[in-house]
C-alpha cells in the first residue's frame, strides 16, 4: 500500500511540474494558474507571479524559466536568475525603456528609491552561537523585478527572492564585504533625507560594531548591544527625527528615485464625463506623516501643488499636483529629463501623452462636435489605453483623428 500511495504522489507532482513548465505563454498574458508545488515555499509558475501586472508582456518574457522549472525540480526556494532577465531585457526591442541604458544609476537615484522602498535590518538567531546577521533590504512588488535586478548589478552583489503570501520580491545584500566597501560608503557620501537616516546611522554604527568585536571572547556583550540597537530600527523606534540639514539641498536624482519607489501618475477613467471627473490627471507622492518636511522640501523645490491629508489614513501625508498647466510646464518636463525607473516609467509616459491629447484635442475640436467627439472617440480611447496592461499597446495611436469625427457625425 505505501509503495501505491508514493507512485500516486510521484505521478501528481511530476503532473504539477509539467503544467507549471509549460503553461507560460508569451504574449499575452496567459490565464493565472495555481501554486505548482509546496515544501518550504510555495513555488509559482511566472504567469501567476505576473498577474495583473502595467507591464505584463515585459517580465513574463524575461522572468527566468530555467531557474523556475530548476527550483520545482529541486524543490528550493523561488531565487531569481537576475543576469538573464536584464541580458533578455537587453535584446528585446520594447516600445519603451524601462532602464536606463547600460543599468547605470545616479547615487542619488538609489538613494532616494531606497529612502521610498529599502530598510536596513539586522536579524539575531536565538542559537547564541550564530552571529547576528547584517541585511540591506528593497522590496518592491512582483511588477518591478526587472528594476530590482539592475539595482542588484548596480551593487554587484546580493540575492532576490519571492514570497508568495505578499507578492513582494526582495533583494537582500548581507554580504560583510559588500555591506563595508559599497553600501556604507554610498550613504555616508549620500546621506538619506527622512526619517530613515537614523535608522542607518543605528544599524550602521551596530556593524562597525560587529566587526570590532565579533570573536568569542567579547561575543556575548556584542550580541546584548546588537538587540539593543535592533529595538531602535525601524518601526520598532520610538523617537522620530529628521536631518534637516540634509534637506536644504535636495538632488534631482533623488527626487527620481524617491518617486520611482513612493511616487504615482494617475488618470480618473471614470465616470464616462468630464463634467463629473473623467479625465483628471494628477502627481502624487505619499508619505507617513513623520517624513512630512521632506515633503514640504520637495513641494518647495518644484514650487507648485499642494499638501494634503488622507481621509481614510490618517497618519498619511500626500503632495499632490493637479492643474493641467503646472503638469505640462514643470512636472512632464522634470520627469522627461530625470526619468522615472521602472513601472513608474510606464505609467508617466502614458499620464503625458493623455494630457497631450486632451489638450490637443479642446484646440482642434469645439462647438457642438466636442461632446460628440469625447462621447464616441476620446473617452473610450483614453480609457483602452490607460487601463491596457500589455507594454506593446503603448505603440497604439492615441493622436487625434478628424476624419473619424467626420464619420461619426455622418
């Protein structure tokens, strides 16, 4: 009876993993299927770690499946082949960058990304024996791997796994060698701006610490003032200050990287009116109240918008730009020169081009013909466009077309 009941299990798996290796179609996105495996870690299949993704064509096409179908086999941990997926995002002509050329960054832009997106963790093992381990984290959801993957070779180091309860996937660097020779010295020489500053002065300061001290002789003392320090990171801090000396002079290419993590461009596509909201386009950047003077500096750097509260989160601070003219005159061109990285990439060149053709389109088209014109061609092709998820259906029109008016009225 045993050796029937092990034959079924061998069959069912050996079925799971098949499905799992070949139900990925490229393009579209094919239908999200189930969870292919369970030991550890539940193991996915790339079209369910894609679901629903702005950029779905792009990362299922460079998602490794070699890697994937190697992990069912061997029954590990999801780690992602990042080398391939930037050498395929290399060599696929896409109708937009979602990198820079060559994966290179601005200290600055890392700097401000890893003040929206990064942390700095130290995890203690309850075995006395093990030594406390040093992590530079960034978690971003399953639509910016490709972007986590640059960030990964930018440093030269670290791993990047998935967790299937969050849908995250986090880069994790706790390499000593990396942690002293690279990311110490970039945010020393490039000082965070918020709140999280003093969480990497804590958790910085603890490393140098460890490193003094790590033999068997002083262990135990280091150990009580490592979880010492640990209670200080984080959400775990109970004082909450800023360095408002950093604040004075703000870089442009943090503001691109702070966006590109914590920033949004959004469009209303509902309901089918201009009168009652359709069409509204704003820039947002959301932060917890504590960072509230690094908004404010922001706002004062760009000298437009506004700051507003949350109604249903309270300890949220919002810093919003919404008129029309302040977006065309100094948002849309701030962000065509120091361009937003990843999927924040494809949401403002869709958010520009909609504020282009609105505009365009109140200058060509008036009178009587303009509610005939918004009804039958500009809402519903707003709304194809911005709400598409396939990174091809960026190469679709979206200009004005005379002669379809023309039709439309005869």
């Amino acid at each position: 009876m045993y050796y029937i009941f092990s034959i079924i299990i061998y069959f069912w798996n050996y079925k799971i993993n098949l499905n799992c290796i070949f139900n990925s179609n490229y393009p579209p996105a094919a239908p999200v299927g189930k969870a292919c495996s369970h030991s550890k870690g539940i193991y996915y299949n790339r079209n369910n770690i894609f679901k629903n993704s702005i950029n779905n064509s792009l990362l299922l096409h460079h998602f490794s499946t070699k890697a994937t179908n190697e992990n069912l086999n061997n029954k590990l941990p999801v780690l992602i082949n990042s080398k391939e997926i930037l050498d395929n995002y290399h060599n696929v002509k896409l109708p937009l960058d979602v990198l820079n050329s060559k994966y290179s960054f601005s200290p600055w832009f890392i700097v401000g990304f890893v003040e929206a997106e990064g942390n700095f963790d130290i995890s203690i093992s309850a075995n006395s024996k093990l030594l406390p381990k040093f992590r530079f984290r960034i978690a971003l959801k399953y639509i910016d791997i490709v972007l986590l993957c640059a960030i990964k070779n930018y440093f030269g180091s670290g791993s990047i796994f998935f967790r299937k309860d969050t849908q995250v996937f986090t880069l994790e660097i706790s390499s000593q060698e990396v942690i002293e020779n690279k990311i110490i010295p970039l945010f020393d020489s490039h000082p965070l701006k918020g709140t999280k500053y003093y969480d990497y002065l804590i958790w910085r300061d603890g490393f140098k610490d460890f490193l003094l001290n790590k033999d068997l002789d002083s262990r135990s003392a280091l150990i009580e003032r490592i979880k010492e320090r640990k209670l200080k990171l984080n959400r775990l801090k109970l004082e909450i200050k800023l360095p408002i000396e950093h604040l004075n002079n703000i870089d442009v290419h943090y503001i691109s990287g702070f966006v590109s993590g914590d920033g949004s461009f959004s469009v209303v596509t509902g309901p089918n009116s201009f009168h009652t909201g359709f069409g509204q386009t704003v820039f947002l950047i959301s932060q917890h109240i504590d960072n509230k003077l690094l908004i404010e500096h922001i706002m004062k750097y760009f000298k437009i918008g506004y700051l507003g509260f949350s109604k249903t989160r309270p300890n949220e601070i919002n810093y919003r730009v919404a008129r029309k003219e302040d977006l065309i005159k100094i948002i849309i061109p701030f962000f065509e020169t120091y361009h937003p990285l990843g999927v924040h990439s494809i949401s403002f060149y869709k958010f520009k081009n909609i504020i282009n053709y609105i505009l365009e389109s109140k200058k060509v088209v008036s009178g009587n013909d303009r509610k005939l014109y918004n009804n039958t061609i500009l809402i519903p092709k707003i709304k194809s466009y911005w709400l598409n998820d396939n990174i091809y259906f960026l190469n679709n029109d979206l200009s004005l077309n005379k002669e379809k008016l023309d039709l439309v009225k005869s």
